[in-house]
C-alpha cells in the first residue's frame, strides 16, 4: 500500500498535437507505454459525488487499484493497493474485493 498527495492538471489534446509534441520532445515509440484503467462506482455515484474516483490500472502485467479522494483544488490523495492478475479480473467480475487499504478508506 502506498499513499500519496498526487497535484494533477489535465489537458485534452488531438491526435495530431499528441504526434507533435512526441515529435518536439524527441520521444520515441519504445519509451511510450499503454495504460489500461477500469473504474467503479456505486449506482448513484456516491464515490463521484464525494470528488472521488476508484480504479483498477493495468499496466503490462502489473495491476493495482487505486483510491482518489479529493482533498484540495487540483489534489488528491491517493490510496494504491497492488493486486495480483486474478485479483484483478475477480474484482472486475464482481467476486470479491481484494485491495485491502483502499477498502479501508472506502469504509
């Protein structure tokens, strides 16, 4: 388990701005990597509501599930749990929650 204060600014870009910018910052295709995130709520967004989100990432076969829970303008403390591959899909699947600090936090 992990917690951290995490300051975040989002921008949307096109395609062709993302292109150029990977192209300004000499970035090549083998440093670029791909991030797959699933996130949960309640049927009536209760976790929405309190400006909070809760996710499971995958990045290559590593996974974990992640707590953010607002906590100023542009900050978030985040509560991370890593998770196995089986955790993981049991957890998309609705058997089960395996992340046991976030499930404190959501508590």
């Amino acid at each position: 388990m992990t917690q951290e204060i995490e300051i975040e600014f989002k921008n949307l870009l096109t395609k062709q701005q993302y292109e150029e910018l990977l192209q300004e910052f000499h970035i090549s295709q083998n440093a670029i990597h791909r991030q797959a995130n699933h996130y949960f709520d309640t049927p009536n967004q209760a976790i929405r509501k309190l400006q909070s989100g809760l996710r499971i990432r995958q990045i290559g076969d590593y996974y974990e599930c992640t707590l953010k829970e607002k906590n100023a303008e542009h900050a978030h403390l985040e509560t991370t749990d890593e998770i196995t591959a089986i955790e993981a899909q049991q957890m998309l699947d609705g058997k089960g929650f395996y992340a046991q600090e976030v499930g404190k936090r959501l508590a």
